[in-house]
C-alpha cells in the first residue's frame, strides 16, 4: 500500500522543529510500525538525507523505549506499544502523523527521540526497597497474599513508556508513579519505606514539569500494559497517610 507520512524533525534539543512531508510506495500490511520507519530511513540514506531519529531496543514491546503520538495517539490506534504496531491497523492512502512524546517532562533531543531520564530520576527518589545484602533468602521465607502479589505483578508490568504523560492534557506522569508505588506498597519488602516513598516520588514528578491528576482515565485507555486508574488512588491513599504521620 501506498502511504503519506508527516513526521516531526527536529535537529537537536532548544532547536526549532516541524512537520516534513514522506511517501512511501510499499508498505506492506505486515510490517511492524518500525520496519516501515527502518524502509523509509534506508530510502533517506540513499538520497543522501539525514535519516530520522527514532528510540527502540527489545522491538518485543517490553523495553518501553519505542512511544511516539502517531495520529494524535500515544502509540498509535491500538492499545500496545509501538514496536508491536502493525502497518494491517492503516489503509492504502492513508495520511499518518508521526510526533514525540510533548511534554515539558520529556524533552525532545532529536526527531521523535524524547529524553524520558525524568522518570529514571523519579524511580531515583523512591521506587526502591532496601534489602541487606548476603545471601539471598529463601523464596517463600516471607509469604505474600495472592491478591496482594497479584496485583503487585500488575503495578510491576508498567515498562515506564510514558505514554501516560503523552496521553493526558495535564502531562501528568501519576499513573507511573502510581504503578511504581503499588507495585512496591502491596509487598511486606516494600512496607518499611512506603511512606516516605510516595511522598519522595511525587515531589520528584512535581519538581521533573509534569502536571496534576485530574482524573481524566487518558492516560490508562492509552496504557500499553492496561495499568488501572485505581493505582493513582492507593497512591493518593498513601500520601494522605504520610501526610497525617507527619503530623503527629
Ligand atoms: Fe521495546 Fe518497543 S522497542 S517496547
């Protein structure tokens, strides 16, 4: 099939950007969204342009490193990742806008590569446990509730994407941080720092630009990993919680 693109180029990071124009003549229905990116750099190659700067690495949608707003969606028409994107999803003539993540949290650096260290830091502040070091423990040394470490597995499965922040007017990056901290907060491992934790990782999502929650549910519709909306309340939860502690 025959496609149109208008993807976002940009040179470097502070630099001015825009929409250029590409068309490619044949895109097959089963080639993944990159592939059909990796076709059209190797044609800029040979024409002897600048190919476009795009992040990825597994390609098996776990790394999280591959989101771009593709038609004004994070990640494109269907709830995955980009790298598991196929070109099946668009038509013969189709238009397809391709843009970074927009968000004063996640810079652009070039192209359609944002430099998403933000949410390294904000995992740096508190996404964390601490363990003494030796030999490992024994595996069911401490025993963990079903339900708990179910849903500690689903707050784990959050690969840190961004297309939350992508996917909200707010930009906020709460449905992350709320993933990280249910991930930690429902394990007996994570219990000693919970407090400190919520407190620590959205004072750090604060201070990286990203906005406020107002409940909205963008972000979790756009989710790749179908993280729930109710992560952000046990987060809210805990920080009442540390709040009413610091208080005493
Ligand atoms: Fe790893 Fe897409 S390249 S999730």
């Amino acid at each position: 099939m025959k496609i149109s693109l208008k993807i976002w180029r940009q040179p470097k990071r502070d630099a001015d950007g825009a929409m250029v124009d590409y068309t490619l003549d044949e895109v097959s229905d089963d080639m993944s969204f990159l592939e059909m990116l990796d076709v059209l750099n190797e044609q800029l190659i040979a024409e002897g342009e600048e190919p476009i700067a795009f992040e990825h690495d597994c390609r098996e949608g776990i790394c999280g490193s591959c989101g771009v707003v593709i038609n004004g969606e994070a990640h494109g028409p269907e709830v995955t990742t980009t790298c598991q994107l196929h070109m099946r999803s668009f038509s013969d003539g189709d238009e397809i806008v391709i843009e970074p993540w927009r968000s004063e949290g996640f810079p652009v650096l070039k192209d359609l590569v944002v430099d998403r260290s933000s949410f390294d830091r904000i995992m740096q502040a508190g996404g964390f446990i601490s363990a003494n070091t030796g030999a490992a423990p024994d595996a069911h040394a401490t025993l963990v509730p079903k339900d708990n470490a179910d849903r500690a597995f689903m707050g784990a499965e959050c690969i840190g994407c961004g297309a939350c922040v992508a996917a909200c007017p707010n930009a906020s990056g709460m449905l992350f941080v709320g993933a990280k901290v249910t991930h930690l907060g429902e394990l007996p491992q994570g219990q000693p720092e919970r407090h400190a934790r919520v407190v620590a990782m959205t004072e750090q999502h604060d201070a990286e630009g990203f906005g406020g929650c107002t409940n909205l549910g963008a972000c979790s519709v756009a989710c790749p990993k179908g993280i729930p909306l109710n992560v952000i309340s046990q987060l809210n939860r805990d920080r009442q919680r540390a709040a009413l502690r610091s208080s005493d």
